[in-house]
C-alpha cells in the first residue's frame, strides 16, 4: 500500500512539472517606460468663421485678413497706441509709411480697445455682451465712398506673444515708436437685419508698430495728482 501511493504521488509530480509554466513578466529597464501620448492639440482653421464664441482655436495661422459688411478687404496696418486711459489696437487697410506716421483718413479699420496700460506677452478678451470692445470703421451701406463708425456688439481674443515697448519720453518728441509687437487676434462684431452684416477680423500678425502719439494721458494724471 505504502509503495502503490508513493508510485501515485511520484506520477503525480511529474504531471504538474510536465505543464508549461507562464513566464514572469519582464520588468521595464529605467528610463524606458512607455508614456501615454499627449492629445494633439487642434489645427488652426484655414478660414474664420463668424462665431462669437471666441479662443485661439477659432484663429487661422496665417496674416489677418477682414470681412467687412460681406466684403474681404485688406489689412495692410497693425499698430498699438494709447487711446485716452487705455491701450488700443488699430488693423486698418492704410499702409503705414513710417512707425509715427498719421494713417490716411476714409479707410476702413477694426479699432479695439479697454486695453489695460501694463500691456504685454498674455492674452486679451473682451465678451460679446460687454459694454466697449471697439468700433469698426465700416465703408456706408449707401454711400460707398465714405466711412462711418460702426458701434455694436464686439467680442475679441487677443494674444501677444512678443512685446517689446520702452516708457514714453517726456523729452522727446510729441510721437515716438516705443516698440514692436507679435500674435494672433480675432474680433467680431454683431450685425443686424437692414444694417451691417455680422463682421470680422481674424488672423496672425508680426513686428506690429507699438508707439505713442503724444504723452499717454494715464501720464498726465499721475503727474497732476
């Protein structure tokens, strides 16, 4: 009896040993782990198109171009200057000839502003139903050779990725260039039935003129008080 259950438990043995066993799993060497893969961020659009929900993502990367009123025009102009208390922001279809030189009147531009004065690398917004935001100097429905400034409902997404602007000299002359600047901006404005049609400007744009064209006023008042 004792010799028939060692033989079983002998038999036994060599059954379980004969199965193949599941390897281990091979621990990763340092510095090799696989990391998941971040998503990709969105490609930029090729074209705008007219939503008031505005971000970064809605903005072409190529040079700003403008729908005024369902007609494409031209931005040949993007400069920053100060605009009473504030910075504005001016894309304008006349050709600046110099960094202080007087844009040519009766054209047509997109003018932001409620620029803050610490302006600098970061991003600007401006919601649709806000009071301000700008104005639009819009060719007249009935007298195309003449402009008219078109107040409404503005949005804007502003981002300035390089800006390089020195202080206002008191001792140099009335208009001087302070600077340069870079990014990417898009600004629509609301239209309505019998009036203007919904409006925009939306692109990226380099080397914009930054200059002031006579002592910022928020200056004036820091020297009164």
């Amino acid at each position: 009896m004792n010799r028939i259950t060692t033989t079983l438990a002998l038999v036994l043995a060599l059954a379980g040993c004969s199965e193949e066993a599941e390897p281990p799993e091979a621990n990763a060497a340092p510095g090799t782990e696989t990391a998941e893969a971040e998503p990709e961020a969105p490609a930029a659009p090729e074209t705008f198109e007219y939503t008031e929900e505005l971000s970064a993502d809605v903005i072409p990367n190529s040079p700003v171009t403008a729908m005024a009123n369902g007609r494409p025009i031209e931005i040949k102009t993007v400069l920053f200057q100060p605009r009473f208390n504030e910075w504005g922001m001016t894309l304008s279809t006349a050709e600046l000839d110099r960094p202080t030189a007087i844009l040519a009147g009766m054209k047509e531009a997109v003018n932001l502003s409620d620029l803050p004065q610490e302006m600098g690398v970061g991003t600007y917004t401006h919601g649709i139903d806000e009071s301000g935001g700008g104005y639009f100097q819009i060719q007249k429905i009935d007298e195309p050779e003449r402009t008219t400034s078109w107040n409404t409902n503005t949005a804007y997404h502003l981002e300035i990725t390089e800006w390089t602007a020195g202080d206002y000299d008191p001792e140099g002359s009335m208009f001087q260039e302070a600077g340069r600047a870079s990014g990417k901006v898009v600004a629509v404005f609301r239209g309505r039935e019998g009036s203007f049609a919904n409006s925009w400007v939306a692109g990226t744009f380099e080397n914009a003129v930054v200059r002031y064209m006579g002592r910022p006023r928020w200056m004036e008042e820091e020297e009164a008080e």
